[in-house]
C-alpha cells in the first residue's frame, strides 16, 4: 500500500469522524444552519477522500473533475457554517444582554421604588431641574404643594412668569456650584404658605453641573408659631417695659439680664449699662452680704421674698426701694429671679431727710476731686479734710486735724492770711491765688473758695482748694513762647537781610583780594576782614538755627580749626582759658560750620559760667568707632569725639537728666536754650552728646559726628585757589547789591553774567537766550523773592521747559530745608549766602563739570 493511499485513507477517517461528531453536538451554536452546512461540508469531503483511496487504489477509474467540483462546492458550505456559528454566537450575545437588561431594569425600578419611598418618607417637596430649568421629577410632596409640572418651566408653573425670577436659588446654584437657600410666600387654594425652598447643584461623573435639586419645605406652621411667639413676646415686652415699677431678670451670679425702661429711669443708668452691671453695683456695701444671702435662700427655696433696703443710683444718691423677687425655674432647677423694685423713697422722705442730707454732703466733701478741709475760724485748727487734701498736700488725715491752716502756709505768708480770716464774711467768699506748702516742703499755687458754716456747734469755714500750678507754669511756658516765636521771627528775618549785605561785604573783600596786586599789608587787612565777615556769618547761622531750627546744609570740613576758631571767640574778654588737645588725624565730618560753631559756643560758654572766677576748659577730641549698642542713642559706625571739659562747680545729680530739655536752667539769667538747641544740632547731624559731672569738681561734654566717608572726603585746597571758566552765566536775586557783587565776581572768573531781579525775569531771559542760539551754561537763584517768584517756583518751570539746565540755589536763609535737600526740589548744587568769591567759583565749576554736590 502506498503512502497515498495510506493519507486518502486517514483523510476519510478523520472527515467521517468530524461528520458524526457534528451530528452529535446539541449545543445552542449548531442548532439550525450551522449543523446543515457543517454535515453537508464534512459528508461532502468524506465522499472525495473516499473517491481518491478507490482512485489511488487502481479499483475506480480517475474522478479528478468531480472532485474538482467537490472541492470547489465543500468551500462555500464551510464558510456558511463559519458565518452561521458566528451568527449564533451574536444572538446569543444580544440574548444574554437583554436579559442582563431586563435584570438592570428590574434592579433600576426597584431602586427608583425604594428612591421614591425614602423621598416621600422625608416629607420635603424634592424636585429636580435641568440647567433650562426645566422641571424632571417631583416627589409625592412636591406635587401636593406645587402641583404635578414635570417637563414645565419652572418660573412658568410656579411664579407665572415668562423669565427666571432673579433670587431664583437653582440658578444661583448653576451660576457658582454651591447651595442656597431662600424663602418664598405663595397662595395656594387661598391660603398663603410660607416656603423654605434650598438649591444645589447636580454634577455628572466629571464634576460638571448638569442639573439642580430642589428641595421645598413647608414652614407655614413654624411661621405661625413664631408669629404667635412674637405677639406673646410683644404683650409681655410691653408689660414689661411699661409698668410702673421696676423689674429686673437677674441670673446666678447676680448680673442683669434684661430691666425695662422703668428701671434705667430710676436708677439713672441707660438701659445698655445696667445690663453689663449686676445687683451688686447698685447696692450699697453694707447691703452685699444680706442680698447674697436672701438670693441663696430664694435659689433653694424657690420662695417669694420681699427685700426692703437701699439702691444706688447713677448720680451717687441713695433711694429706698421695696424688691419682690420670684425664682426663675428651668428644668428643676433655680437658674434667676425676677424682681420688681418699687421706689419707697417718698414714703420713708421724712424719718430719712437729715440723714439723707449728711450722707450727701459727706459724699460730695469726701469725693471731691479737690482739696476740701473746715478749720475753726477761732482756732484755726483743722476740723474735717477730703481724701484728696490728704492726697494732695500729703499729711494723713490724724496729722491734718493736729495742724492749724497756718501750718500750710509758707512763714511769710501768715500776716496776709490772718489779715484775710479777719475780713470773712457770710456767703460764698472767692479769696483769688495763694500760695500753699505741702508736706514735702513743695511751693504750690492755689485758688481758694470758702463758705461760711457752722460745724459742729463751732464757727467754721468750708474751704476748697484748687491747684492751679501747672497752669499758671503753662501760661508762663506760653507766654516765654510767644514772646519766642516773635523772637525767632524777628531773628529770622535779620539774618537773611544780613545775609544779603554779607555777601555784598564779602565778596567786595574778595573783588579787593582778587586786585590786591601782592600788597602783603593789604593783603593782610582784607584777610582779616575777611575773616571777621565770616564770624559775622557764623552768628546769621546761629539766628537761623535759633528761630527756624532748619535742617543742616552739610559739607566735609576738618574739624581741627573749626573747633579752636568756635573756641576761642567764645572765650574772647573772659577769664578762662581754653586748652586743646586736636590730634592731626582727626577725621573729617559731614557738617553744617555754622551749627557746629554754635554748639561749640554753647558749650565753651557754658564751661566758662561754671568758673565764675576763670578757670581752664579744656577741648579734646579723638577718632571713634562704635559698635552696635556700645553708646545709647549711636548707631554703629565711625565717629569724631569731642570733649569739652571745666573744673567748675558741677552739676547736681537730679538735675543731669533734665538739662537737655528746653527751659531747664539753674542760672537766674539763663533762658534754658543753649544746651537743648545743641542736643537738637547733634540730633539733626546724626550724632549724640552725654554729661558727666561731679558736683565741686567739674563738668565734662561729649558730643560725637558722625565721621565722613575717608575715601571720598574733599581734599584741602588752597586757600586762595579760584577756579576760573568760561560760559554765560545767568544772575537771578532781588537785592542789587548782591546781582551786582556777584556778577562782578563771576566776571572776574572769566564768565559772562546777566541779572535778573526775579524768577519771572529769569525765565525770560533765559528763554530769550536759548530762542537767540546763545543759551547759559548756568544759573544761580536766590530762593526767596519777597513778591516775586523765588528760586523753588522757577527751577520747576525752567527744568520743565530745559531738563539739561544747570541751576544753583543761593539764599540767606542757609537752614531753610531746600537748601539741605536742593537736589529734591531739581537744584544741582547750593552755595549758601553770604559766600567768597572763592566759594562762589568752586560751586559754578563743580555744575559746569556735571560734578554733583
């Protein structure tokens, strides 16, 4: 047998085998077409395989064509067995998930069951609405209120309108996803229902709001009870608040609760303070314990009582009253009373009028605010005295009543009070101003009062006392400042037009330097004055200081000369001497020479007063660095110390701690400045001065500057180095003497100078300068045109028309704050009045130079 035989064989067995096989399943996949197609398919291909083993055997001829076509035909039936199974399996699929459906749907209407049961057993009407408002579902009580309006409009079923209402709370809902609650009044078969309607959002998986809830409860009868609750409340309110007499609701720890109008009117308390008050605060003291114990006795007994005693009103008086009190009970237990309190003072006027009237009087005599004492017009001794006599002159009351009136009196003054209690007479006697001596030995001034009494059987005489020292002292400290600003006013005013004739002075001195021709004695002379012009200078600054206080126009100076010259003109005509001790490294400080001057001044002329018969005061000074919280009131850094030294007669220790302040002196001709402008000059520098003192041996001032930036500080130039230049320069002042000087000045530099009399001029000049192709290099500008427009006013106007100008501040009011701060107010440099021509050349350089000062 050969091997194809033997495969045609094993192919008729398997088919065979597949045939039957298929005609044995009964699952659901081969009933119907799918078992037909694949028997015939399996049957078919038995039939070739059996036809090639007769074939391949020699038995049968060839029947190559009928296979052909059976094998052609066994395709299509498999494929529709494929296709048939494939076909069953999706009815099976569909089958299985109508069922799972079905099951779903069961599921879902026994849930929505068990929704609407929970729901309805809520008892809210529950509704819920899409985003158009469009009602979706009601609940059972939703319905009963508002009626059956599934797949309505809301607004349209319920409020009748044809737009949403504008507090609607399912809107609100939509619009900022939180809930809201509002609450409407509808009517309803003519009957009004007062509905709580609450809002929240309905989101979908994705947190988006899709859809609102609506929950509505009826809370007409809550409304009914509380209304019914409000007109209780209003008829008890009213008994309340307008009977007769007195009531109180009280709690346990004996503070008020509510009282009525009565209450606030007889005790004279609004009715806001008595409710932070308690039974305590309007009871007198000796009362406390027995109304304590009566309302421990109504908490346990929840007894009616009547309590008669005394109460305190606003006004310190005392009234009889009559209180019935009623437990309050809440829960069992004790928790307040109720008292009504019933005025009795009337009733018990009589018995009580003297007593009243003593109690009365004794409150306003001893709670008087003022001294108040009776003394025996015979004796003169002492009878009564207030607490604030006590308090006030400092005796206990026993050292009081063993003391006459004249016990108060300083020595001198006795004749004129015996003379004074010699001429009282009936009435209210008004005896003006005395002086009166307290305990301590202290000098007050008072104003006296007395009446005319009878006290305790003797001739007596009320008095009151009013202190009147402290404002005799501040009408004195008023009047010292008036006359003070009239001072400083009138100095203000002397130094500026002093100013003005410095500069005019000065800078002819320098005009006269500048031709001097090397006459040495000339020379000398104009040097000299010179040097006396600029004194003269330094005693403007200190009237400025004096009457402005101004802040200081600082520059690098070396402290070294300053220091002696300041010195030694304090000294001039005194017996005392002056001794230095200036090493040659002291640093260089950023100050205003005129301010620094004057309290070298102060504080050499204070020394020197401190030796009335001459005495040696000695200066010293050294560089200093401080470190952080090293000296009160100095921050860290590097400073200059100076110290001025006396051997005088000292400071007493009370008195270190005041000498700063304005005023304060211990000299009967000192005004009390000099040491308190100098502290103020320090202050302003940025520096600090500390005493030390030793009383018979001496006095010692130090004051510390700040020292300035060593790496930046100017060099010393020589003194009579100019800076020459060349440029227009424009001229703007109101005194002529000082255009006049001033342009000669800069001429004599090599600049050409125009004038003008004011910033309006200046302004015009200026404009014409630049319209002519022929602009300045600079301007100068006095600050202050009496008139006319100044310096601040026309700096803004010309910066405004010309950024690039180029403008210098001059005025003779030197610690006016435009010249400390110019740059702020739009000026490039300052040269304070009375200036040289030296002072003048280096200020215009710097400006040319764009060099910033």
């Amino acid at each position: 047998m050969s091997i194809i035989v033997l495969l045609d064989i094993l192919s008729v067995i398997a088919f065979g085998a597949a045939f039957f096989y298929g005609l044995g399943i009964r699952t659901t996949l081969w009933a119907g077409p799918a078992r037909l197609f694949f028997t015939l398919s399996m049957g078919l291909y038995v039939l070739v395989a059996l036809s090639k083993v007769l074939e391949h055997s020699g038995i049968t001829p060839s029947y190559d064509a009928y296979e052909d076509h059976a094998e052609i035909l066994f395709l299509p039936l498999f494929l529709f067995f494929l296709f048939s199974i494939r076909a069953r399996q999706e009815l099976n699929i569909r089958g299985q998930a109508e069922e799972e459906m079905r099951k779903a749907v069961s599921r879902a209407w026994e849930e929505k069951e068990k929704f609407e049961a929970m729901i309805s057993a809520v008892g809210d009407g529950i509704a819920i609405l899409d985003r158009d408002l469009r009602v979706l579902y009601e609940n059972h009580v939703h319905r009963m209120m508002m009626g059956d309006h599934v797949s309505e409009f809301c607004y349209r079923a319920y409020q009748k309108r044809e737009a949403p209402c504008e507090e609607c709370p399912v809107a609100l809902a939509y619009l900022d996803g939180k809930i809201h609650t509002v609450e409407k009044v509808v009517s309803k078969d003519g009957q009004t229902l007062y509905l709580e309607i609450t809002a929240s959002p309905l989101r979908d998986s994705r947190g988006a709001v899709v859809g609102g809830v609506e929950v509505v409860r009826d809370v007409t009868v809550r409304r009914q009870a509380e209304a019914e609750i409000r007109e209780s409340a209003e008829r008890y309110r009213d008994l309340f608040e307008n009977a007769n007499d007195a009531i109180f609701i009280v709690d346990t720890d004996l503070r008020y609760k509510a009282v009525n109008r009565k209450a606030a009117e007889v005790l004279g308390y609004s009715i806001e303070e008595l409710l932070t008050m308690s039974v305590l605060d309007i009871i007198p003291q000796d009362q406390v314990s027995r109304s304590e114990e009566e309302f421990q006795k109504l908490g346990k007994t929840g007894a009616y009582e009547q309590f008669v005693g005394k109460v305190r009103k606003r006004d310190g008086r005392c009234i009889d009253v009559e209180v019935n009190s009623s437990a309050i009970i809440k829960d069992g237990a004790v928790v307040g009373s109720r008292d009504i309190m019933r005025d009795i003072t009337d009733r018990r006027k009589g018995e009580e009028a003297l007593r009243q009237s003593e109690e009365r009087y004794r409150m306003l005599f001893e709670n008087n605010p003022h001294p108040m004492w009776v003394y025996d017009l015979e004796t003169l001794a002492f009878l009564a005295v207030n607490t604030a006599a006590i308090r006030h002159y400092g005796y206990s009351r026993e050292e009081f009543l063993a003391r006459t009136i004249k016990d108060i009196r300083p020595p001198e003054d006795v004749p004129a009070l015996l003379g004074n209690i010699a001429q009282v007479t009936e009435g209210i006697d008004e005896a003006g101003t005395w002086r009166h001596r307290t305990k301590d030995g202290r000098i007050i001034d008072v104003e006296i009062t007395s009446h005319v009494l009878v006290f305790d059987g003797r001739r007596a005489e009320l008095v009151l006392a009013h202190d009147v020292t402290e404002r005799r002292r501040m009408e004195e400290e008023l009047l010292k400042a008036q006359k003070l600003e009239s001072l400083c006013i009138l100095a203000g005013g002397l130094a500026h037009d002093f100013n003005n004739l410095l500069t005019a002075i000065l800078g002819n001195i320098s005009l006269a330097q500048m031709y001097s021709d090397g006459d040495a004695q000339i020379a000398e002379r104009l040097q000299e004055a010179e040097r006396a012009s600029l004194r003269a200078r330094d005693l403007t600054y200190q009237l400025l200081t004096f009457s402005r206080g101004g802040e200081p126009v600082k520059k690098a100076v070396v402290l070294g000369p300053l220091i002696k010259e300041a010195a030694d003109f304090a000294l001039r005509g005194s017996r005392s001497r002056c001794e230095f001790d200036l090493p040659e490294d002291l640093w260089t400080a950023e100050v205003d020479e005129g301010q620094i001057s004057q309290v070298m001044n102060n504080l050499v002329i204070n020394a020197d007063q401190a030796m009335p018969g001459g005495g040696l005061v000695t200066v010293s000074g050294s560089n200093r660095t401080v470190g952080d919280t090293e000296i009160p009131n100095l921050s860290a850094g590097d400073y200059v110390r100076i110290t001025v030294a006396d051997r005088g007669i000292g400071i007493p220790h009370q008195h270190l701690k005041k000498i700063f302040d304005p005023y304060f002196t211990t000299k009967q001709k000192g005004s009390g400045l000099g040491l308190a402008t100098s502290y103020s000059i320090l202050h302003r520098h940025g520096g600090h001065i500390t005493v030390t003192s030793d009383v018979g041996k001496g006095t010692a001032f130090t004051f510390y500057l700040p020292a300035a930036d060593r790496a930046t500080a100017s060099k010393p130039q020589q003194p009579n180095a100019l800076v020459r230049g060349q440029g227009r320069i424009l001229v703007m002042d109101d005194e002529a003497m000082v255009r006049d000087v001033a342009g000669k000045m800069l001429a004599g530099l090599g600049y050409e100078v125009e004038i003008a009399k004011d910033g309006e001029e200046a302004l015009s000049v200026y404009e014409a300068a630049m319209t002519e192709g022929m602009p300045f290099a600079a301007v100068i500008m006095d600050l202050t045109i009496p008139g006319g427009m100044g310096g601040k006013e026309a700096v803004e106007r010309l910066k405004s028309r010309d950024p690039a100008a180029k403008v210098i501040v001059s005025s003779g009011y030197s610690n006016d704050p435009v010249m400390a701060e110019y740059r702020a107010y739009g000026f490039d440099a300052v040269v304070a009045k009375p200036y040289t021509v030296k002072n003048l050349s280096e200020a215009v350089a710097r400006v040319l130079s764009r060099e910033k000062t």
